[in-house]
C-alpha cells in the first residue's frame, strides 16, 4: 500500500505582538534647554557654598542606579528622559534624576 505524498508548504507568520517601540530622546531644544536649567542649578550651588561635585562613591551609586534604569541607553550612555549623559550628570551634587531615583 502507497503512502500518500504530503507537500510541506512553509508560510510567513507573523504574531499578533506588537513591537515595542524605542523610546526616543528629548529634541535639541529641549536638551538644550535642560542644559541651561543645569548651568543655573550648579552654579548656584557652587554661590551658595553646595559645592558642585559628589565623591566618587556618592557618583557611582547615581549612576548604578541610572544603569539599571529602563530609560538608560547603554550604547550613547544617556538618559532618554532628559538627553543628558549619565557619567556626568550623577557627579553633578545639584543635579536630579528626571524621574526621582536620585
């Protein structure tokens, strides 16, 4: 007895999972504006006698802290909330995480 011959079709399918979308960085303005509203924090910190800088241990828990955050890019090293890049930003004493982690 013959066995009937099965003809093996492959298709494209596609899931029904939309792709998560990157989450984009600020526009230039608006880096450009962060940046200014940075120039005036630090430097009234530094008036007021804050000082401008962090040790380096107050630094490197900031920045663990970003790199464990889901708005890091690790490959630009940057947060995608404000444009800034994050090695500078956590050194910075006056400076704020854009969504309250430090």
């Amino acid at each position: 007895m013959k066995h009937p011959r099965f003809k093996i079709v492959a298709r494209n399918v596609t899931p029904d999972i939309e792709p998560i979308q990157k989450e984009e960085t600020p526009t230039v303005f608006e880096m450009v504006k962060n940046v200014g509203k940075s120039i005036v924090t630090n430097t009234k910190s530094v008036i007021t006698g804050n000082g401008l800088k962090l040790t380096k241990e107050e630094a490197d828990k900031r920045l663990t802290i970003c790199k464990g955050c889901a708005h890091f890019d690790a490959a630009t090293e940057r947060c995608r909330k404000c444009g800034c890049y994050t090695s500078l930003k956590t050194y910075l004493k006056a400076e704020r995480c854009p969504i309250g982690m430090w």
